[in-house]
C-alpha cells in the first residue's frame, strides 16, 4: 500500500510541477489552489455563506430586541453584539467547511495530494478568512443601522481584519482536528 501511495505522489507530483518552479512557488501554489477550491464549491452551493449569514443576522436581532439600552451604552453593545455575531457564525462555518470534505471523501484525497500538509492548512485558512471578512462586511452596515453608530472607520477595518485572521487560524486547526473525531 506504502509502494502505491509513493508512485502516486510521485506521478502527481511530476506532473503538478512546472520546470524552473522553485519549492515555495509550488507550496504557494498549492495553497491557492486549495483556497480556490473551497471558493468555488461556496459559490455553486452557497452552504456555508448563506448559514452563517442567517445565524449571524438572527444573533444580531436577538440581542437589539433583548436589550433596552442607554444611547451611551450603544457603542460597548455594538462591539460585544458584532463579535459575538462572527464568532458564533464563524464556527458554524468553520465545521461545515470541513464537513464538505468529510461527506464526498475529498478529505483523504487532499491529504494524499504531493504537498506539504500545511499547505492544506492555510489554504482552508486563506478560505475560512475570506468568508469570515464577507460575512464582517455585510454585518458591520446592518449591525450600524441598528445601534445607530458608523461602522465604517480605519480602527474597526485593522480590528476586524486582524481578529478574523486569528479566529480562521485557530478555528481551521480545531475544525480540522473536530472532523476526525466521531462524535465532533
């Protein structure tokens, strides 16, 4: 079996490889393929976008309707009420994205794929990120109207922009490690 999996890897990866490619310009690559993958499998079933934005916008309602708050108590609640929002949409997200891979197989074929398995990684990273900043973008002018503060300012983008990226790293990894397990 170890015989047939090492020919395979080796006609894949004679293929695969481009003359005068250097080893980071394959590994990049690899890593935008796989990023390109998971975009276009959202775009033709539209599954985890879709999911995450209800979730997110019936959290959002949820916590205007539940809360009387004070005009200066918005500002603090729009944070706590946005972040909640992604987190939670996030991890919905973040299990379906590999569940997709777990329900058809493909989970097995990426792994077997000729490449370092971090290439995987940060290419289902680079995807989840991206859907984590879309679902931000559409939240953050509905999340705005609500509470009646502008959403749109330099301090918030760099916020939002670095803690999706930490929330898609730490979240792929578990994601990754959750659908191994039997019970998730």
């Amino acid at each position: 079996m170890e015989l047939i999996k090492n020919n395979l890897k080796r006609v894949i990866k004679t293929r695969l490889v481009k003359p005068g490619e250097t080893d980071s310009m394959i590994y990049l690559r690899a890593i935008f393929t796989i990023f390109k993958k998971d975009l276009v499998a959202e775009r033709r079933s539209r599954e985890v976008l879709s999911s995450m934005l209800v979730f997110a916008l019936i959290a959002i309602i949820i916590f205007i309707f539940s809360f009387e708050l004070a005009v200066d108590v918005h500002a603090q609640a729009f944070a706590g009420t946005l972040w909640v929002s992604l987190c939670f949409s996030g991890t919905l997200g973040l299990n379906r994205s590999f569940g997709m891979e777990r329900e058809n197989n493909c989970l097995d074929g990426l792994l077997l794929a000729p490449v370092d398995p971090t290439a995987i990684y940060f290419g289902k990273t680079l995807a989840n990120w991206v859907f984590l900043l879309t679902l931000a973008v559409i939240l953050l002018p509905i999340a705005g109207l609500f509470y009646g503060i502008d959403p749109f300012s330099w301090g918030l983008a760099g916020i939002i922009l670095l803690g999706t990226l930490g929330y898609s790293l730490s979240g792929t990894l578990l994601a990754a490690i959750a659908v191994r397990l039997h019970n998730r």
